[in-house]
C-alpha cells in the first residue's frame, strides 16, 4: 500500500492534507480515487490507515480511519559524515535512512571540499526512503558544522565511532561493555576478544561482540572526506574519552560505501535487526 510522510496531525477522523505535489502523485501517477486507502505517517502519531474523500483541482483531502502501527523508533545511532560530492552526499543519505540512522549530520574537516549543499534536497530524499522502508519517523538532516565545534559540544553519554581510514590504534572501549570481571586487560575489549590486534591497528567493527541489550547506548559514527582525516583531527579523536576507533578493512572505501558499511555492521552487532 502507498505511504506517504505528511505534517499533519493523526487521530481518528482527522482531516489530512497532502502537498500539492503529493496529491498529484496520488490522483495522476497512482490513479487513487475517491474511497481508495493509503497509509500516512508523521513521526510522531504512529502510522495510519487513510481513505481519499475529495479530489480537487489543487489537492486531496483525506481521512484517517485507523492507526495500523502504534509509534515507534529505531536504535540511537546517528551518521556524521563530511560533506562530499552531491552524487555520494544524496546516496549517504538514502542509505543511512534505509539502514535506521535516526539522525544524519554533515561536518566540515580539514580537508572537506566547499560546496553547496541543497538542504531541502537531502530532506526529501530522507523522506522518500522513510516511506519505501516502512520508518515511522523520518532522520533529522543537520547542517555542515565544524567537526571541532560539535567535538566541542559533544553530548554527554554518547559514544563516537571514528571510522579511521588508516587503521590507526583505537583509544578504549568497544561496542558493548566488558561483561563483569573482565575486560581489566588493557588488551581486552570484553568477552575474551582482544581490544588491540598485534600489529597495533583499529580492530574491525565486524569483530567486536554483541551486547545482551542490543545496546541501549547512543552512538555516532563518523566519516571522514575523500582526503581523509588530517593528522591533527586524527590526534583529537583518538585523545577523546568517548572515541572508538574501529577499522572497515583493508581498502580504501569512498565516504559513501563506508557510512553504508559502517552503519551495516553497527546494525548487526547492536542494533535492531533481530526484533
């Protein structure tokens, strides 16, 4: 059944209205009529059986008869990626929502490229893919910020995943905490695994454990630019309390493959793709 994400307010015989352009798909590209069903949803009440009540020259009016899927959100794990070409940029983000990042930041590093980032463009294709997908809610799309501002203002609690493209030695910690008793190593990154492989690089994210709750601690994953992470900011990162530093293998992956990979592998180690 067609989906759509729309602003309005959901509650039993709730009047909706589509955009414009969104009732010209309804009515020309789908051929919807008068009594025919859809489902909308808008992020915050759930998810919506509607029926077609009037077609008019400049839009559709519907009605929302039944919620179908009670409100409902993803695991807290947030994409930053530097801004890269539009191409790779609109890919990341199609992606990243498909895969359930429930928030998509652009950051601006040393070696980021200036160039225009169409805003509204990238906050219709996160809601083109929330609706293909089955989301409830749509992912927040943030404005390039400094990496060194929002490292800055770094939330509290909320773990960092750097994404370092030179397999350079992590800092602490792994995906999921060590169980009790274990994990004092310094070697020992929990259940038995070691932290720090012998050639001292980045263990892979591939190869960290688990946690029995599927997490439950807010993560962010970053990805730097073409040109990769300069020296200093790699310094940075490393130094921070609140950094992981994971390896995403051998090759060297465009900005875009490695946001899809790295978000793959973070969904299956911890995320929700068992529920």
């Amino acid at each position: 059944m067609i989906r759509l994400h729309v602003p309005t307010p959901l509650a039993p015989e709730a009047a909706v209205l589509p955009t414009l352009d969104q009732s010209r798909y309804l009515t020309q590209v789908m051929r919807l009529k008068i009594g025919d069903s859809l489902l909308v949803f808008n992020g915050r009440d759930g998810e919506w059986r509607c029926v077609i009540t009037e077609v008019l020259k400049k839009g559709a009016v519907l009605r929302a008869e039944e919620q179908v899927r009670p409100q409902a959100i993803g695991p807290d794990v947030q994409l930053l990626i530097s801004v890269v070409k539009k191409s790779a940029l609109e890919f990341a983000v199609e992606k990243a929502t498909e895969l359930g990042a429930r928030r998509v930041g652009l950051v601006v590093t040393h070696r980021t490229q200036t160039q225009h980032v169409r805003m509204d463009r990238l906050d219709a294709i996160a809601i083109e893919a929330a609706e293909q997908t089955g989301r409830l809610d749509v992912p927040m799309v943030d404005e390039p910020v400094k990496l060194a501002d929002l490292l800055d203002g770094w939330e509290a609690g909320r773990r960092l995943m750097f994404c370092d493209e030179t397999g350079g030695a992590p800092v602490r910690g792994a995906l999921s905490p060590p169980p009790s008793g274990e994990g004092d190593h310094p070697k020992d990154g929990g259940g038995g695994k070691p932290l720090t492989p012998a050639d001292g690089s980045a263990p892979s994210i591939a190869s960290r454990s688990p946690s029995p709750d599927g997490g439950g601690i807010p993560w962010t994953i970053l990805i730097g630019p073409e040109g990769g992470f300069s020296p200093e900011e790699r310094d940075r990162l490393r130094a921070l309390p609140f950094t992981t530093a994971v390896s995403l293998g051998p090759r060297i992956l465009r900005a875009d493959t490695a946001a899809i990979a790295a978000l793959t592998l973070w969904q299956a180690a911890v995320g929700d793709w068992e529920r």
